[in-house]
C-alpha cells in the first residue's frame, strides 16, 4: 500500500517543493540536480509538480461569488476565567498547607519543653523537670479549661 522511499528521496522532494518557491539555495540545488540524474522517480515527481505549479499558476484567478465571512470568536467573559483560575490557586494552597502540616519542621522535645516551660508550682505531682513539661502542660491545659481560664472556655461555668 505504501511504498518506503530511502531518506535522500525524501530530500529531495522537499528541495523541489522549495525550488517551486523560490526558497532553495544553491547546494541544496546542486544536490537536488544531482539526486534526480540518478533517481528516476525523483525526477518523474519534481517534473510532475512544476508542471502542476505552473498549470495553477498560470490560471486566472476566479471571482468569488459572494465575501468570505469568518465568524467571530465568542468573547469568554473575565469572570469565567478567572473562576478555574481561583479555584486552582485555591488548591495548591491547600496542597501547600496540608503539606507543609504534614511534613513541617519537627520540634525536639527539648525545643517543646522550653517553649512551654511552667514554673515549679504550677503541678504539684511528678517531677519537675524540662522533658516532664510535655505531660504537664496538657494536664494545665486541662486544669484551666475546668476552671474556666483561658481563651477557650469548655461548658458553662456556674458560680453560685
């Protein structure tokens, strides 16, 4: 069904399509000549399409009937591309942040205890070491929360 031309055929017929144009230069040229004094085929095909190109090119040119019209494109609104545009950001913003919880700095436990270092007194059971810092300071948590101390009150606190 189809015939595999060798590549320097396939040149060759490129340079005669741009020898019709005007656009070979002077050793594509010389190649071309020289292919198509051994390539019968070659020579058969750039004879055919000047022959072609000429009969087209020596045609006078028909009027059309009526103008071409091409329509114009739809105009897409800011609005509607925008929206996948927010709505991308908003998604590698959110990838960004639950990746960056998930694989954060991590804190040394020294680092945490010092950040939430507690005065001696403040729990009187346990030792009261740096590292003891991280058992104790939920369990302050908890004992604020009851007594209703802090920003985040749980429940309701009745005094009476």
């Amino acid at each position: 069904m189809f015939r595999v031309r060798p590549h320097m055929c396939e040149r060759a017929r490129e340079w005669a399509s741009l020898g019709l144009d005007g656009e070979l230069s002077e050793l594509e040229r010389v190649l071309l000549d020289s292919h198509t004094r051994r390539c019968a085929a070659c020579a058969a095909y750039v004879e055919e399409i000047t022959a072609i190109t000429d009969t087209i090119r020596a045609t006078s040119l028909e009027p059309l009937p009526r103008p071409v019209a091409i329509p114009l494109r739809r105009r897409i609104s800011l609005a509607s591309r925008a929206l996948p545009a927010g709505a991308a950001a908003a998604a590698v913003l959110a990838v960004t942040l639950g990746l960056g919880t998930q694989f954060g700095s991590p804190q040394t436990s020294a680092g945490l205890a010092t950040s939430f270092r507690l005065p001696a007194n403040a729990i009187t059971s346990g030792p009261n070491t740096e590292s003891d810092a991280l058992i104790r300071v939920p369990r302050l948590a908890n004992l604020k929360a009851q007594q209703g101390i802090g920003n985040r009150q749980r429940g309701l606190r009745i005094d009476s």
